[in-house]
C-alpha cells in the first residue's frame, strides 16, 4: 500500500493483510510536489513480475507511472497524460 501524506511525504507499507499494514518505508521525505498527487496505486503494471509501479494522477490531471520502485527509492518517471 502506499501512501501520499498531506506534507507530500510518500510512504510505501509492505506486506499488507488481514493482521495490518506490514513495515513502513518513506520512499521521499516530506516535499511541496507530493502534495498534489490525488491518487496513487501500485501494482504490477511494467514488464517486470514484481508490483513495484506506481501510478499518480496529479491535482492538474496528469497521470505519472513511476517504474522499479524500491522500498527507499521512488523510479523512473513516464508521464502517460500531460
């Protein structure tokens, strides 16, 4: 599950179930461009078979994939509407 806090702080937890949320890892510290993301959903969505990519729809409606994101390290941005 990841997480976009109002301080623009991303937080990925992992391991999500029935039991809670899993350890928690900031991928970004808290910064002004955070705070315009409305919508955030990881999952497999590249070529690889991990869900390590995030897709972000922006306050101005751009939608972002970021791709091999890592517990500590956001990846790749690919801006898929401008």
């Amino acid at each position: 599950m990841v997480h976009p806090w109002s301080n623009g702080e991303l937080t990925i937890y992992q391991d999500v179930g029935s039991r809670g949320l899993g350890s928690k890892s900031a991928v970004l510290a808290a910064n002004s461009t955070w705070t315009h993301a409305r919508v955030v959903a990881a999952g497999e969505f590249g070529a690889n078979n991990w869900e390590d990519d995030l897709f972000v729809r922006w306050s101005d409606g751009e939608v972002s994939m970021y791709g091999n994101t890592q517990a500590d390290a956001l990846g790749r941005e690919y801006q898929l509407v401008p």
